[in-house]
C-alpha cells in the first residue's frame, strides 16, 4: 500500500489562529483551500493565504471544514507530530567521497542516516543533489517558489558527475538548476573538491557554469574532501596537502577577481581549510561579501576575527571595571584553528595578568590525522589527549563539536560524562568572537557585542 503523508496535529499553541479555530491535538489537516497536504513545505505555502479553508479529519473520522482570516499572514500555531509531515528521503547516490561512508562503528546511530531531501534544505540549510527529485516534486517547487536551495553540485561534467555521485541520475543537474533560475530561485551551491578528480579545469567548467546562473545562483564553496582513516574498499582518493591547496587558491581567486568584475560579487568562495593547508591569510571580513555560507566553514575565522577585534575595542572602554581574579582555564581545538585561537589568546593574556589560557591542539585519531578542523573531534580524543594537562577549572570547547539539539559528541559521549572523567567542567562556545571573550573572561559583560 502506498504511503500516504498525514499532518497529524500533536500541539496547538494558546492563544493562536488554530485554537481560536477549534483545531486539537489529534486533528489531522488534510487540505488547505482545496489543496492535499504532502509535507511542510506545502503547508507553510499554502497557509500565506489570506483567507484559508482547512479541510481537518477529527479522531472519529468526521470531517469538518474550518474558515480563518489569516489578515496578518502569522503561523497558525500548529505543531505536528512528524516536524515533516512526510517521510524524510534517503539518499539514492554512492558518493566517491561521502564521509559517512568513512565512519567507523560503535557511533550516535543519526549519523549513519544520508538524508537527501530537498524540504530539509529549506528548512534547515542541508545541501542536496537533486538526484531524488521526480519531475512532480519539481513542479512543486516551481510552483511554491520557496528560497533558497543548497545544492551539493561537485561538477557540472554530467559524465563526470555520475561517476562521482554513483548514480545515473546525476548527470542532469544544470536542467534542474536552469529551471530554478528561471522561476527565480535562489540557490547556493557546494564543490566538495576532490583531488585529480574534478579539480583544474572541471573545477573551471563547474564554476564558470554556474556563475552564469548569478544572481540566482547565490553563491558558490569549494571545500576539500574529508577523508578518514576508515575508506578501507572504498574509492582511493589522496588528500590536498600544501601544494595543492595553494593552487586551489590561486585558481578560485582569479575567478574571483574575474566575477566581481563581470557582476559586483566574487560569488565563489574557499573553505578556510583550504587557506590553512596552504598556510596562506585568510581573506579580510570584507571579501565574504554577506557569508552566504558560513555555515559550511566558508569565513568562520574571517568572521570571528572581525567579531574579536570589535570586542577588543570594547574591553578597552570598560577593561577598568573588569576584574578576572586568577583565572586558569584551557581551550580545546583542532590542529586546523590551533595558531588563530591560540594568537586570540595572547591578545586577552595580554590585557589581563591574572588570565592563563591552555590552548590544546587535539590530533583527531578518532578519524585520522587528515581531519583536522574542531567540529569533528570526539570526546574520546579529548580524554586521551587532555587527561595529563593542566585544564584548570574550565575546558572551552567549540560549539560544533556537539550535536545541534543535545550535549553529545560524535562518539555518543555527553558533555558530563566527558567533565567527570577529566574533572572539569566543560563550557561550549558559540562561533563568535563576543562569546569567546565572554567565555574565556568568565563573564557576561552586561551590553557586550551589542547584546
């Protein structure tokens, strides 16, 4: 039997359009003026309406029809017992590259799960390759006109990008794309660049393609393969190192340079891994444009930079009311960020005589050697690493490191069990230069950073 969506109502809001309503817990929205509810998408569209006819099946199965003046266009006030209403879509592809094919066992079961669902993109910025879209749910997105879309493109060779998607679908994606721009859909796009694969020249095709798509090709990352010590039968690829990272960059600044001449924007921008293993500057704040996608470590140093600087100047206003009474605390990061945060450091220590900072540059032997970057260390890297140094009476660590929605690392191990073993309490810091201050001072500085 078909499945069959159901926008199953779990909570309705006090006070909101839905109970004013009538809508309960248990209710399901079936249609809205006239229109079948498949998934969230649909039902965020279709209630901008004014004036909304929301066919709701009760319990018992009768149906009743509900009329609302949505005069100020707000959200009706309804959680639904699946977030998605529909099932979310798996991935089909066999990526040359994909990084939970490079997990080992024995970690958080949500990690083993390749989603590839378009909706999610929307919703929460996920990157997608299209390869599981019929033409129906094109249509749809056609029509809803919902921006923006990630994209995970990685070449616009289509023979080439069957190759490194593993799916014979692949190779349509500037279709698809040429569609959305036409319906004036944003979109932002992501090259995981693989060595000798589809970088030199298909790394030139791929953004000269794709440029020609601005405005509504928003933006273009290039971020180097992750490769674990756990691709044992899989595809062999060789990691960049100094050399080949500093001919990435050459290569996307001189597109850069070309691309802001040609539209007023560089569009294409390098993940800050790359300016790393090239042991080359990061680009100043003003060169990432708007950050279109920080998200994706694209500007994360350039932007906690700038937000650090501006806190500086701050503390030199107020450095007279603050007082740090013999603080000793440590900082945990990957070998990648080690010298930036270790120099942001210096410059507080600087400041305030009382502050002493361990700034620990943890090895990811977890993965390997080659993950460099702080988001994917495991506790149990930390506790092998850490147990022998002085922590002091905090261990900061970045934000990243944990799960969106909990305090459990990579390797299923909680915040707490990772403070008893080491016994300290552990303090996760936010990507920004004004909680890093915060954080490292043990302070809230009332109207710090604007907040």
């Amino acid at each position: 039997m078909e499945y069959q969506p159901k926008a199953i109502v779990k909570k309705v809001c006090a006070g909101s359009i839905a109970e004013e309503a009538g809508i309960k817990p248990g209710d399901i929205i079936h249609k809205i003026n006239g229109r079948v509810i498949h998934d969230i998408l649909e039902y965020k569209f279709l209630i901008s309406d004014e004036w909304l006819e929301i066919e709701v099946i009760k319990p018992n199965g009768e149906v009743e029809i509900v009329s609302v003046y949505n005069e100020e266009y707000e959200d009706l006030g309804i959680d639904f017992e699946n977030p998605l209403i529909d099932r979310t879509r798996s991935c089909s592809n066999k990526c040359i590259f994909c990084f939970i094919d490079q997990l080992p066992k024995g970690m958080r079961k949500t990690l083993y799960f390749k989603d590839d669902d378009t909706r999610l993109s929307f919703l929460q910025g996920n990157y997608v390759t299209l390869t599981n879209m019929s033409e129906e749910d094109i249509r749809r997105i056609l029509y809803m006109r919902i921006s923006p879309i990630n994209i995970s493109v990685h070449t616009t060779n289509p023979e080439l990008r069957v190759k490194m998607l593993g799916n014979k679908k692949a190779g349509n994606i500037l279709s698809a794309m040429k569609k959305f721009a036409q319906a004036k859909i944003m979109m932002n796009c992501q090259i995981v660049l693989c060595r000798d694969i589809n970088d030199g020249n298909e790394l030139n095709r791929t953004i000269q393609d794709l440029s020609e798509m601005y405005p509504c090709v928003n933006s273009i990352s290039v971020v180097p393969v992750g490769l674990t010590n756990f691709r044992d039968k899989l595809f062999k690829l060789e990691p960049f190192d100094s050399v080949s990272s500093k001919q990435v960059v050459a290569q996307v600044e001189k597109w850069q340079n070309v691309l802001l001449d040609k539209y007023g924007s560089r569009i294409v921008y390098l993940a800050d891994e790359f300016y790393l293993m090239a042991q080359k500057p990061i680009p100043p704040y003003e060169e990432y444009e708007d950050f279109p996608q920080i998200e994706n470590g694209v500007g994360l140093i350039a932007s906690m930079k700038h937000e650090f600087e501006q806190g500086i100047r701050e503390l030199m206003n107020i450095q007279s009311t603050i007082w740090v009474p013999d603080r000793v605390i440590s900082i945990a990061t990957g070998t990648a960020a080690y010298s930036f945060i270790n120099e942001l450091v210096n410059r507080l220590e600087l400041m305030f005589s009382e502050l002493h900072v361990n700034v620990y540059a943890v090895k990811n032997n977890f993965f390997g050697e080659n993950v460099t970057v702080a988001g994917l260390i495991t506790a149990t890297d930390m506790i092998r690493q850490l147990t022998s140094k002085e922590l002091g009476s905090e261990l900061l660590i970045p934000v990243t490191m944990l799960r969106k929605d909990g305090d459990v690392f990579l390797d299923d191990i909680s915040i707490s069990e990772l403070e008893r073993i080491l016994h300290v309490k552990v303090v996760p810091v936010e990507n920004n230069g004004f909680d890093f201050i915060r954080k490292i001072l043990g302070q809230k500085i009332e109207t710090f950073g604007g907040i």
